[in-house]
C-alpha cells in the first residue's frame, strides 16, 4: 500500500509518483502535506534542501486545482531558473495521469515572447523566478490577482539574492484571502519579516532542528598553510577517485583561476559564475549533469538552484563570509537518502569558524590529515583495479584480436603483465607525488608560545585598541579580525592580554603600519574602533582598576563642580 492514500492524496498522483519510485513519504511530505490539503491555514516548512519540499508543496497544490478554471491558482516562486524549471517537471511528473492539468515555468534567461505565447493556455500552477514575473506582470500579461495558493520556495536563498524588494511588490499583488506556504533551509530575520507581514498565524513545521545541516552529510576539515591551498585540494580530488562535486570559491576571479589551474592539471572541472552567459552556463550544467565533468568550482550565487542529487562531495575552498550559507553549500550533498561529504580546507588562524559552524549545524567536525603521496598511490591504484574488474568484456568484438596480443604478450608471466598494465595508467601519479611533502601543519610549539605571551623572534609592536572582555572579544576573535581586515593570513601575532574595555597585542613591527591602516574603516561589535601604537602613558595605566578609579576621579571632580555651580544659581 502506498503511504501517500494516508495522507488523502488521490489514486491518479499515486499512480504518477509511483512511477518515479516515489511510495513511502519522506518527514516533510507527511508533516506539510495534511495541512496544505485542509486549505485552512498558511505554513512555514523549515528542512533542508534535497528532503522532499517539491512534493510536499506539489502534491496537495495540483490535488487542490480546479481543473475548470482557466485562471492560475497557485504561484510558485523559486530564486533560480534552474529550480524553477525542475520544479515544473516534477510537478508534471506528478500529475501525468491528471488530463486537461498545466503547469508552466517562466524565468529569465530565455525568450519573454514564448513564454507569454505559453500564458495563453491558461495554466493552473505557474513557477516563477521573481525578476521575470514581475515583468510579465509590468507588461499585463500575467495576473496573479485571483490566486488562491502562492509558494516561497528556498525562501532564504531568495532573501540572500537580494530579492526582498521583488517578494514584497509581487506579494501585495496577490488577495488577501490567498494561503501562503514558506519553505525554507534557513530562518533567517528576513525571512521571518516576510512571514509576519504576509502570513495569518502560519502552522511551522520543522524536520530536524532550525539551521541544523542536512543528516546524511559527514563534515570534515583539512588545515594547511595558506599557500597550499591548492595543493591540498588536488590531494583531496586524488585520494578521492570517485569525486563528483562542487568546489566553493568566495569570489568570480577565485573560481575561474582555481577552475583554469584544474583543467590545466588534467581534471576534468570547469567552472560555474556570474559572468557566464545562460548558454555557458547551461553548457557547462549539461557536461555536469551527464558525468563528463566530475567538478565543478563555483560561487555561491552562481550554484543557487543548483540541484543535482548524485553529488559525492561539496569542498568548501574559502568559507563564505556569512557562515550560515555554509548550511547551504554542505546541503547540496547527501540529497534523497544517500550519503555525502562536505569538506571545508582551512588555515591555522580560521579554526574558530570550524567551531562556529559547529554550534550552528549542530554537528561536529571530523578533522583530517592530507594524505601522503603514498596514500594516494594507493586510492587510485585500486579504483583502477575495480574500474578494470567491472569492465564489460564484449567478447564477439575482441576475440579476432586475442590471438594476436597473446602472441605479443607472451614473454611476459602474470606478475610481469600485471605490472605493465598498472604503470600504464598509474605511473604519473608515482611520478607526481615520488618526493611530495607533507602539507599538515600541527599546532606548531612557537604557537603555543605565542598564546602563552611567548614570542618566536623578531621586533614586535605593541598596539591597542579599545575594545575588550564586556565586548565578548577573544584571542582567536582578535586574530580572527586582524586576518579578515588585513587579508594577510602570514601575521605573527605576539602576546594578546584582553581586559574589561580595551586589549593590548603584539604584530611584527613590519606589519604594524598595515593592521593600524586596515581597522581604520572597520567596525567590530557595530562601532569603529581605533587601534593604535600603545604609549608608556597607557601602559602605565593599563589595568583596568587604574582606569575605573581614574574615571571615578574625574566624575566625581564634574559631579562636585556641577553642584556648586548650581548653588550659585540658586543663591543669586
């Protein structure tokens, strides 16, 4: 029996999702999908992405359609043209068994006429990105004015792509009596802002925790040196022969370099960002999509949308500057019940995000060494092996030929011929990685040193800035910062003592002009901050017991000459 009678969705869906292997429902369907049918109540649905929200929303709306009425009676909204077009062809799937049903995509990137030419076959559902509805709305030729059902789907990527502006004019377009469905990975403050101001006491579901990382995805960190970056990934491409993934860069000029070095090194990569036409784009979507690429290098906003369920890895190569979009990234894994990984490649001084991401996913890291070069050797002299047992032998189309290459090959014994076939394919790798170093880097002793106060050499300068224990700043935070705002990961940092209001630390002296230039346009905790070369003045007075009886001085000195002023006053 198929779980989804339960759920009162009708014989001609079942019939429609059975086809697709669909049967048993997944947590968000049977939560989501009793209360959509019942058509009473408006529904935010926090899960991640690749858990079934498509069919969760899609089911109950095709089911609900009046299928004699030509107006659209439900939109959905989704931030990229490429899930919006999935979408579509889901729900098409589902409803394959519904005559006279239509649904009908529309997205930019492609010609607006077709589309409006397509508008005028009446469909039931439209799938929509917001830019290209709004200008069919501008043009009159798409009225949403008759809704009854409307759709945010991956609400928060579509807040992250600065689409607040489009949501709210194309909401307030929509009747009130309409019934709005919110799915979202996240739940950001902009997201819960449009639920307040365009939802009516909505039912929330959650599967899992709020921001938690998807369940079937494994998190695991590598930490190198920052000028090895590169190589750490190539390492991690090899030890992994299998690797179908995507590779996140912070910036365009990021992913096109790390991409070019890719291809260059014989992987087959290319890469996916927003100087790319459609057609590239969708050239390149293509190759990935049918396996010739194996990765692809990638910014977030180029990979939003981006549904592919068969990834093995997502490789974190920066972290983004916001880290709640890593619950995106690591989510483009581990989708429809298998199994991923999500590989984030830092530097000594980033570890404190590694924890902070942690606290966010609610999952905990696994750290890893970057394999050897015999490691390597390893991984992929035996995915050869496998690959060569699993081959399919057609022996009509050889057998003229076995004559001959025995014949050829019979000087050779076993051993000798399984040698020759395993250097045939394996020796550039013997060769790439014969003297290859160790890329690891450990929590060094001059480190430790420096924590305790220590320094390792050279002149040091000491700086202060005005911030402290009360603004909940910690050595890491401070280091943290000095990376960021600097962009120059190679600073040794000296000794760091923090206090209620302000701290005092040490950089080489060389670096020192640069790290007092860098936090001039900075703000940390929301305010500007100064830093500064400490003088003996101030560290003469630098306890903070100093400062607060120094402070109490000065307020009591103003409060007395205050109050004798006034009795001035008053005796005149």
């Amino acid at each position: 029996m198929n779980n989804f009678k339960e759920l009162g969705i009708t014989p001609e869906l079942i019939k429609g999702i059975e086809e697709l292997g669909i049967i048993k429902p997944m947590p968000i369907q049977s939560k989501a999908i009793p209360v959509i049918l019942q058509d009473e109540n408006d529904l935010i649905g926090l899960a991640q992405t690749g858990t079934g929200k498509t069919a969760a929303f899609g089911l109950p709306l095709i089911q609900k359609t009046d299928l004699n009425n030509s107006n659209i009676q439900a939109l959905i909204l989704s931030p990229t043209r490429e899930l919006a077009i999935q979408i579509a062809n889901d729900i098409k799937n589902y409803s394959k068994y519904l005559n006279g049903f239509k649904v009908l995509a529309v997205y930019g990137g492609t010609s607006i006429d077709i589309q409006i030419r397509e508008l005028k076959r009446k469909p039931h559902i439209v799938v929509a990105t917001p830019g290209r509805l709004l200008d069919l709305m501008r043009r009159r030729k798409l009225n949403i004015s008759m809704i009854s059902s409307v759709v945010l789907d991956e609400a928060d990527e579509m807040l992250n792509m600065g689409f607040e502006e489009d949501l709210t004019a194309i909401l307030s377009e929509t009747p009130k009596t309409k019934l709005t469905y919110l799915f979202s990975a996240t739940m950001p403050n902009e997201v819960l802002k449009i639920s307040k101001n365009y939802m009516s006491d909505p039912v929330e579901i959650t599967v899992g925790k709020k921001n938690e990382g998807a369940v079937n995805v494994s998190h695991m960190y590598y930490m190198v040196q920052a000028k090895h970056r590169y190589m750490a990934l190539k390492r991690i491409a090899d030890f992994n022969p299998d690797i179908y993934g995507i590779i996140f860069c912070r910036t365009r000029m990021e992913t096109k370099d790390i991409a070019e070095k890719l291809m260059e090194d014989g992987y087959n990569a290319d890469a996916l960002h927003g100087d790319l036409s459609q057609a590239q784009r969708d050239y390149v979507m293509q190759r990935f999509r049918n396996k010739t690429l194996n990765m692809i290098v990638a910014t977030d906003v180029a990979a939003r949308g981006l549904d592919v369920d068969e990834l093995t890895h997502v490789i974190n190569y920066n972290l983004p500057d916001e880290l709640s979009i890593y619950t995106h990234r690591s989510g483009r894994t581990g989708r429809a019940g298998k199994k991923g990984v999500s590989i984030v490649i830092i530097h000594q001084k980033e570890k404190h995000k590694i924890k902070r991401i942690e606290k966010l996913i609610n999952k905990d890291f696994e750290v890893k060494k970057i394999p050897d070069g015999k490691a390597i050797c390893g991984k992929q002299l035996f995915a050869l092996i496998n690959k060569m047992e699993k081959v399919e032998v057609d022996e009509a189309e050889i057998a003229p030929y076995i004559d001959r290459i025995r014949k050829k090959l019979e000087w050779m014994d076993k051993e000798q011929l399984i040698k020759h076939f395993v250097s045939l394919e394996f020796n550039r790798f013997i060769s790439y990685y014969k003297d290859a170093q160790d890329l690891n880097i450990v929590e060094s002793k001059s480190f430790k040193e420096r924590k305790k106060g220590k320094r390792s050499g050279g002149k040091f300068t000491r700086l202060h800035v005005k911030i402290g224990s009360r603004d909940k700043i910690s050595p890491v935070d401070l280091i943290g910062m000095i990376n960021d705002f600097t962009e120059n990961k190679t600073i040794e940092i000296g000794k760091i003592e923090i206090y209620k209001s302000f701290t005092f630390f040490e950089v080489e002296e060389k670096f020192s002009e640069l790290v007092m230039k860098s936090f001039r346009k900075a703000k940390i905790k929301g305010r500007k901050v100064v830093i500064e070369v400490a003088s003996q003045k101030k560290e003469s007075n630098k306890t903070d017991k100093g400062f607060r009886k120094k402070k109490k001085e000065n307020t009591e000195e103003k409060q007395f000459n205050w109050s004798k002023k006034n009795k001035k006053k008053r005796n005149r």
